[in-house]
C-alpha cells in the first residue's frame, strides 16, 4: 500500500516562497525515488524535480537555481522549497512514488497559485 499527501500549496505574491511537503505511508520516501511534477490549466504534466534512494538529485531547466527538493527518511516526507516564484509557476503540484518493477503511485495534488 502506497499513499501520499501533499501539502503546503497556496496563494503567495511572485518573489516569494513556499515549501510543499508530501507525507508517505509505510516508511517508503527512503526505499523509493521520489519526484514531483506540476500541471498548469491546459498544459501537460510536467516533471520538476527527483531524488533517489541514493540522494542524487536533478532539476527541470525552468526551476533550476529557485527550488529545492529534499527528504526526511525518519518523518517519511519529501519536501520542495520554492523560492523567486513565478506566475509562471502556477499549477497543481503532485508527488510521484516510484519503485523497481512497479508502477508509480501518485498524490491528489495541491495548488499552488503566484499572483503579479
């Protein structure tokens, strides 16, 4: 059984800073590579960030230098720091569990809204 819940989406003005955490069931963020991906209204989903088990990191183009992603295996909860946002950053974000040989499990995702 995998679940994850994401938190920490709001309303903030561009320049600002958020952080989204998303909690996992079953001590899973450390034996998992965990990423997040957004999706704007009318766009397609794309990928953000990840982290492996083995705590490589990679960042898409368009966050790099402004986001974080990072992990805390005790409180199973995977975090994004946002900072310098964008209107351009606005969509609903989602957490993304991923295993060898299974399927990804995805969170319900939360919003993130950055006004001018």
């Amino acid at each position: 059984q995998v679940q994850l819940v994401e938190s920490g989406g709001g309303l903030v003005q561009a320049g600002g800073s958020l952080r989204l955490s998303c909690a996992a069931s079953g001590s899973i963020v450390g034996s998992s590579t965990m990423r997040w991906y957004r999706q704007a209204p009318g766009k397609q989903r794309e990928w953000v960030a990840g982290i492996t088990r083995g705590d490589d990191i990679n960042y898409a183009d368009s966050v790099k230098g402004r986001f974080t992603i990072s992990r805390d295996n005790a409180k199973n909860t995977v975090y994004l720091q946002m900072n310098s946002l964008k209107p351009e950053d606005t969509a609903v974000y989602y957490c993304r569990a991923d295993f060898p040989f299974r399927s990804g499990y995805w969170g319900r995702g939360t919003q993130v809204t950055v006004s001018s």
